[in-house]
C-alpha cells in the first residue's frame, strides 16, 4: 500500500491523470492503512487520481464496489465487449467483481494505480508509455515505479506498532452504526418473520432423534447440465444481483427498493434469497437452456422455460427430486458453505460430475447431498442425456452404485457410476441426512450438564 501510494505521487507529480471510463476505489482492510497512508503524506495523491476511501473491508472483490457508469456499462451489453477489472483483492471469478465484468485480473496495489493511469490492460508497459505528461512527454512504467529504498524507508517512518495498539484499542469505537442496531437477551434468538436479512433456516425441518430410511432417487428430473471448472460462485454467487432476478423479484415484494438489495453475502442468513440465488449466477451456462448464460433450465415433461429456482420448486410441489450434471472439477474455488446448502434447499439429491474439487465434495455430503462421479471416458454427453430424461439410483456397492436412465423415447440405459463417499465418517454423514442432523443427534444422547 505504501508502494502504491508513492506511485501515485510520483505520477500525479507528473501530470498523469486516470480516464473518466476507469472505475477507481480504495477500500483497506483496516483503519490502520489510512493511518500509515496519511502520516506519510500519501493519502492526498491517490485521491487525486481517484482512489479516494469508500469503506473498509470486503468491496470489490465480493462486488460491493457500485454499480457502473450506466452509458458505461450500457454500451459493454449493446456492443458485448470485453472489459476487464485489475483489483488488488483475492477473487477473480467470471461476475465476482461486477455482472458486466468478465475478465478480472489479480494484482498488486502498485500496479493496480498503474492499470488505471494506462487505462487498459492489453499494454506492454515496458515498451509502451502509461501515460502523457501534459507536455507529451512519455511517461513509462519504469519512471514513477519506487524503488524498495524508498517503500522501505516509509515503511519505517510511518508503519508503527503504535498506530496498530492505538487503533484496534477503541475498534468497537470506530463505527457507532454497530452500537445502534436494536438487539434482544436471552438464550435463544428471537427470530423476526419481518427481517429480509435473517430468516429461521429449515435445515432441522421434520428432524428425528434417529435416522431415517435415505429417501428415495427414483425418477429423479434433471435440472442442470453443466460444463467443466464450474465455481462455487458460479452456484451460490456472493455479489449484487438485479431486481429481475428470482431474488430480487423476491425483495420487490417485500417492499424493498433495488438500491437496499445489497448483496447476496450480505442477505446470507435468509435462506429464501440464498436459495432463489443458487445457479443464478450470470455467467453459469445450463446447456439443458441452450447454454443461455444466467440460471435458466426446462422443466420437463411440460418442456418449459424456467428459471432454475422456479423449476425447483415446481418439482419439489409434485415431490420429484433432483439430479444435476457437471464436468470436471465442479464446486472449484472458494470453500463456499452456500453452494453446498443451496443445492440441498432447492431439491437437488443427487450431483454427478467428472471429478469435484475436494472442500465442495465433502461440503455436499454435509448437506446430504450424494456426490458421485463418472468413470474416465463416460460424461452426460457420450450418454447423450439432453436433460429430458428420468434417472434413477440404486446401490451396487460401497464403491459403487448403478444409474438407471430412461431416455423420452423409451430406451433404457443403465451405467456404473463412482459413489465418492469416500471415508466410512463421510458415508455416516449421509446416511443421517448431512453432518448437522449428525450432530444434533449426538448433542440430544449426551447427558445433560450439573
């Protein structure tokens, strides 16, 4: 931050300026930042190029960042153009940083001031100038990058211990908006049916002190067919979403006005907005919907249209579950506890993919949701599945179980699919309806405390 702050200065003492079609922040994970920013006289050049303080803590990285300028972003959806975001955050997942952002580029404070100054990201900064003085005088990368000396030598004049003692002492201090949030005692939270931010979630819904029989994969619909390196965000995605959406058609008619939306990561503790947000990601791809990007499916027999949050719940009415298809490497990316949870909301039973990234597989058996993965050189589309079909699963082993499909013309297929229940912990977990029925259970058979 120090190094990005001395690049500033020395390209404002320059003469450089960031274009009027670069979106500029800054947001520091810590009051500290601002401290050490102002005390070394830094603060003052990255406001003038336009990086003035929004807020501490997560913004663009979990697309809290605000919206675009509206020609702006206007004419990316009229012309399709691929415009990109350089962020110094950790996450640069398709639709993260903004709906109409595709390409998002991780990198260091330093060189974020200096994408924005050049104001593009396809620049050869070695040989191609980051900007004019106003003279027109190139100015290139290697003329307003600090030396470590000089990031050092601030580092040491302002970065002290006593800012951090000084500071975190009077944390709760910092912001009185926490000390104003009307709160209720007492041992058990008492739920607000009025609350659009928590909600009383059904995960204990018809829960018994002893397992029950696994419910049945019979005839089970098909509600997505999904393509490889699917994320975590792309199932259950964290940022803004627009008052079209499944979501946001939800908060509309609760009265609710589409600059309170907030955030998916935000309303995270009202099960009804997480649910209507799984695979409504814009970029998700349901090849089931032609590949259409946004969380689009058929529901079947009827051949309808839908929305997948609709189709879930027109299923769930009849009691049909559900079974989902992906390629490899389905749930990559962050441990996202949602992705897992709305996929057992919606009805999903059953998730067959190529191959699952490790946290989201386990995640998946936590919620009770059977994971299982195709043999090398077998996917829905060497099976020809369409989405039309109905499936059923029964088991042949510990290793193994048999997945039945009956095609809409009539033709049955069977194949053998791998159970990736992969520990005997991991097969108890799902035999109890996921890891918090487990776990309650466990509580209710230990002896109270005297």
């Amino acid at each position: 931050m120090i190094g990005a702050g001395l690049l500033a200065k020395k390209a404002v003492e320059k003469g450089l300026k960031v274009r009027s079609t670069v979106k500029t922040s800054l947001a520091p994970g810590s009051r500290v930042v601002t401290e050490y920013l102002k005390t070394a006289g830094l603060d003052q050049y990255l406001d003038a190029l336009g990086f003035q303080l929004v807020g501490y803590g997560c913004t663009t990285c979990i697309g809290n960042s605000g919206p675009l300028d509206e020609k702006i972003e206007q004419a990316i959806k009229d012309h399709d153009i691929i415009v990109a975001s350089v962020l110094s955050g950790n996450r640069n997942f398709e639709a993260r940083i903004h709906s109409a952002v595709k390409a998002n580029f991780l990198m260091s404070p330093q060189l974020v001031v200096a994408f924005a100054l050049a104001g593009r990201v396809d620049i050869d900064m070695e040989k191609e100038p980051i900007g004019y003085t106003p003279s027109g005088s190139p100015v290139f990368l290697k003329d307003i990058w600090p030396s470590s000396e000089e990031i050092h030598k601030e580092i040491s004049r302002c970065v002290r211990p006593k800012i951090f003692l000084d500071r975190y002492a009077k944390v709760l201090e910092d912001n009185p908006l926490w000390k104003e949030i009307p709160s209720t005692f007492g041992a058990q939270y008492k739920w607000d049916k009025t609350s659009t931010y928590i909600q009383h979630p059904p995960y204990f819904k018809d829960f018994t002190k002893t397992p029950q029989e696994i419910p049945s994969l019979n005839n089970m619909r098909c509600i997505a067919l999904l393509g490889d390196s699917i994320t975590t965000d792309h199932i259950s995605p964290a940022g803004a979403f627009k008052e079209t959406s499944p979501a946001g058609s939800y908060l509309l008619s609760l009265g609710i006005k589409p600059e309170d939306f907030n955030s998916y990561g935000s309303r995270r503790g009202n099960h009804h907005v997480m649910m209507r947000g799984s695979f409504a990601n814009v970029r998700i791809k349901n090849f089931m919907a032609g590949g259409k990007e946004g969380g689009f499916t058929v529901i079947y027999p009827e051949n309808k249209p839908s929305s997948i949050f609709d189709a879930c719940m027109h299923y769930q009415k009849s009691n049909i579950p559900l079974i989902l298809f992906a390629g490899k490497d389905y749930g990559m990316g962050s441990s996202r506890d949602w992705a897992a949870k709305g996929t057992k909301l919606l009805g999903i039973r059953v998730v067959v993919a190529e191959s699952f990234e490790r946290i989201h597989r386990s995640n998946l058996i936590g919620m009770g949701v059977l994971p299982l993965q195709f043999p090398e050189g077998i996917n829905y589309t060497t099976l020809g599945i369409q989405g039309d079909e109905v499936f059923t699963v029964h088991q042949a082993n510990q290793q193994e179980v048999i997945l039945d499909i009956t095609y809409a013309s009539g033709k049955k297929v069977s194949t053998a699919l791998l159970c990736r229940l992969d520990t005997e912990m991991e097969r108890t977990y799902y035999q109890e309806g996921g890891i918090l029925p487990y776990v309650l259970r466990r509580i209710l058979k230990q002896p109270p405390l005297l």
